[in-house]
C-alpha cells in the first residue's frame, strides 16, 4: 500500500502552498477514505452477484456448487478491480502534468 499511498500524496499534494496545505491533506485524506469505501462496496457487490448469477445458471454441479460460484465471483470482483486501476492509470497519465515549470514555487 505505500508503493501506491505514498506517490499519490505526494503528487496530490504538489504545488500546494503553505496556507492551504492542511486543507488539503484532509481534503486528500477523506477522498482516499470514501473511495476506499465505495471500491470496497462496489466489489463486494459485484462479487456476490457474480457468485449469485453462477449458481442459478449452474444448477447440475452438486456438492462443489458453492465452492465454484464462490470463485468466479471472486475472479469476476478481480477483473473489474483490475480493469478500474488501468482506467485511472490512464486518467493519471492524460491529466497530470508536472515539469520543470511547475516546480517552482508559487508563494
């Protein structure tokens, strides 16, 4: 988590002046606790529906039913976890823009 945590801070947090730097901090602090949030419920969520949905179309595999529903919906959880990360890699790579002109400080 610090491999991820501690950049996107950092580049959240630059340029920021010294008046508005606790501002936004929290500001950083509470999206990062909401987002947290929300991407664990929406994960969730896909997963049990996932895991749902593979059960009643699958109604013939006995005793190991659960065990394999359980496991697409993880698997389905995954793809969509993994497919959201390169969605706002790419986000990241169009919107941020940070040279040698933003460097300096703007006091």
């Amino acid at each position: 988590m610090a491999l991820v945590f501690i950049p996107i801070s950092t580049t959240a947090l630059h340029g920021i002046g010294g008046r508005d730097s606790g501002v936004a901090s929290a500001a950083l602090n509470t999206s990062q606790q909401v987002g947290g949030s929300l991407g664990t419920a929406l994960l969730n969520t896909i997963a049990a529906t996932s895991a749902a949905n593979y059960l009643i179309n699958n109604p013939g595999l006995g005793d190991k039913a659960q065990v394999f529903a359980l496991t697409h919906g993880y698997t389905a959880s995954f793809k969509a976890g993994a497919a959201i990360l390169i969605v706002a890699a790419i986000v990241m790579m169009v919107f941020i823009k940070v040279g040698k002109e933003s460097l300096v400080e703007k006091d």
